[in-house]
C-alpha cells in the first residue's frame, strides 16, 4: 500500500508532463507528427544514497496450524499526509520536476534548430548539385536521429533516478512504522483512506513523519548530467555555387 500510494504521488507530474511532451521532430512533416522510435533497454543506474542506510526487515515466523493469531491492536497511518510533510520526499519531487522542465526545454529549442537547419536548407537547394544536397541531408537527418536517441536516454534516465529515490524513501518509511508500531505495542496498521472513521489515540501519523524526517532528511541524487551542455556539431560551411553548365 505505501509503495502505491507514494508511486501514484510521485508520477503524476510525471505524467502530466508527459502529456505536454512535444511529438519528436521529423522534416518534411508538421510539427507533432513525429514520434520516438523503440527505447534501447533500460540500463539500470546507480542507486540514490539515504544519509542513513536502511535495514531489511526481518522474517516472522508464521504460526503453527491450530494456533489462533493475537489479538489485534491497530495503528492507522496517512501516507500522502507523511508525503506532504517529508523534506525527501519533496526534495526528490522538485529536482526531479526542474530536470524534467530542463529535458523538455532541451528538446524544444533541438527541435527549434532542426527547423531552422531544414528552412536553410530548402533556401540554399537551387544553389547545390545534387550530391551537396544529398549529403547536407544526411548530415541533417543524422543529427536528428542522435539527438532522438539522446533524448530518449534522459527521459529514461530520469524515470529510473525517480523510482530509485522512491524506493529508498518507501524502505525508511517502511523502517519507521515497524519502529513506531512496536513502541505502541501495535501489531497491525491498517492506511488511513481505507478507513471510514477511528479515534485519534489509534494515528500514528504524526509520529512517523517526524521519525521520517530524522531517518531521512534528503536522497543524495547524482549530479544533473544536462547541467552541463553537450558539445554541438559543427556547423556545415555553406557550399560554393556550383559552377553553371556549359551547352
């Protein structure tokens, strides 16, 4: 349930960005026409460090047949409510955000470029044999392809170092409620939304965010590989006329 909850809460400006995600330029179509082609497979990333590293949670032994479970003693917890309050969580949501505006920024003023590499090209065609024009094609359609592929490599990228600082987060949040239960003498918690109504002594909300916040103040991301631009090709010299026929 906690790895739902939280899931849901860190995707969604994921996908509402995604849906403002412009469709990949492609010449000699209208803009939005173009779609990526097939990802590579994804090739998994070093993990974000916590501050403090979690620990796996023991096994219990299940009970022999015959014999009846304890009597419960319940706990309740409002996850999007600890989400709201932790200072990771909404560490890694706003980095991961600025890197997403950042990725779709790149992406538009690439696009922007090809554009304009294209409109140059058709100014400069009468003024080219037909080989020039072939290879300032290939030149461009080659860019446009390596810069798809790159594009596609972040987004990847990106979406791994989200799930990654997720599931760090998930594992202290995890740690923490054992924690807290345990000192409550708590042996079953039970997520606030699927409660219609319980007395405030059963909340362990507010204690479990402040443990949170004390296990786990910040995940330690890698550093933002777009900070620093990637070198650009250089710009193909603009051919001589070529020289008119003779009859």
């Amino acid at each position: 349930m906690i790895r739902l909850v939280l899931a849901a809460l860190l995707a969604f400006p994921m996908m509402a960005a995604a849906q403002n995600q412009p469709g990949w330029f492609v010449p000699g179509q209208p803009q939005g026409q173009g779609q990526p082609q097939g990802q590579r497979p994804a090739q998994p990333a070093q993990p974000a460090q916590a501050q403090r590293p979690a620990q796996p949670a023991q096994a219990v032994a299940p009970l022999p047949p015959g014999t009846p479970p304890p009597a419960a003693v319940i706990g309740v917890v409002d996850v999007p409510e600890i989400q709201r309050v932790s200072t990771a969580f909404n560490q890694v949501r706003q980095e991961i955000e600025r890197r997403r505006a950042k990725l779709n920024e790149d992406v538009q003023n690439e696009q922007q470029r090809w554009r304009e590499e294209q409109q140059r090209l058709g100014n400069e065609r009468g003024a080219l044999s037909p080989e020039q024009l072939r290879n300032r094609e290939r030149t461009l359609q080659d860019q446009i392809t390596d810069g798809q592929r790159i594009f596609r490599d972040r987004a990847r990228d990106l979406e791994q170092l989200a799930q990654q600082a997720l599931r760090e987060i998930e594992q202290a949040l995890a740690i923490v409620i054992r924690q807290v239960a345990a000192s409550r003498n708590i042996n079953l918690v039970l997520p606030r939304p699927l409660i219609i109504y319980n007395d405030p002594a059963f909340d362990m909300t507010e204690e479990v965010a402040v443990q949170l916040n004390r296990m786990i103040s910040a995940v330690n991301l890698p550093p933002d590989p777009s900070a620093a631009p990637p070198p650009r090709p250089a710009a193909t010299p603009a051919p001589a006329p070529a020289a008119p026929r003779r009859n």
